[in-house]
C-alpha cells in the first residue's frame, strides 16, 4: 500500500501484511490494526505528539468511544493530564479529506462532553490546534501544539 508524505516528522511504522491486509502497529492500544489512510495519519501523529511533543504514550486514549446526545462517537486520539483528566482531543481526517466545518464541529461534540483545553484537526497535511477559553467563551487558534 503507497501511502503519501505526510506534513509530519518521518516515523517508521511496525508494518506487516496478514493474508494480502496491510497493517499497521498502534503503539498506545498494542496491537496491529488494519492500515486506511486514516490510521497512517493517527500513527504518524502519536509518533509526533510523543517524540516531539513529549505526551506519554500512558497518557492518550485512542479511539476512545464519547457519548453525545444519546449516540457513542469515537474521538481519534484524547490526550489526559497525569491526573487523569481529558486535556485535549485529537480528530484525524486521511489525507485527501478537506479539513472543514464539519471536522470541527464534529470534535466540538467530543469536547461537549469532555471539556478539554485543546482541539487539534489534522488530515496530516494541515494541522490546526486551538485553546478554548470558556470563561470568554471563545476560541483562540494556536500556532503550534502546546508541549506536554
């Protein structure tokens, strides 16, 4: 399976083929898991938030499921504090979906929930990462990804 460069520190991923399926190991959850465009940009950036971020693997939830209006969603990444407490979401698009509206209010459920700090959209090319202020009730854009 050719998969593109992602606009990403390179990583080097488990790889393996079972009965003609590309797979891929998920460091956080320890197992292979089949390998859509999808999980490559996940994989990617878990290598990138632990390596140069510094979040502990220990520390992040991997499609983790959230309940919002009765429904089960999965949130792609949820990263918690050493407390325990959720502290920010990450949605992974695959690389040829256009980051949109949709894609954030579609984490903005997850976050109606679990009242993280920070939203991080990525479809691997473009990475967008905001803290929300709920006392102002507002939204500020980050330039990059606050350290662990």
């Amino acid at each position: 399976m050719n998969m593109p460069q992602l606009n990403l520190p390179n990583v080097i991923l488990k790889i393996k083929l079972v009965k003609g399926i590309t797979q891929v190991f998920d460091t956080v959850r320890k197992k292979y898991l089949v390998l859509t465009s999808e999980e490559w940009v996940r994989q990617h950036f878990i290598h990138y938030l632990n390596s140069e971020k510094r979040y502990p693997l220990g520390l992040m939830g991997v499609e983790k499921t959230v309940k919002y209006n009765g429904q089960s969603t999965r949130a792609d990444i949820i990263l918690y504090t050493n407390m325990g407490k959720p502290n920010m979401i990450v949605e992974c698009k695959a690389p040829e979906v256009k980051i949109t509206q949709d894609t954030f209010d579609q984490i903005a459920k997850y976050n109606f929930k679990l009242k993280v700090n920070f939203l991080v959209v990525t479809n691997g090319m473009q990475h967008f990462c905001c803290a929300i202020d709920y006392e102002n009730n507002k939204i500020n854009f980050l330039k990059e990804i606050p350290q662990y």
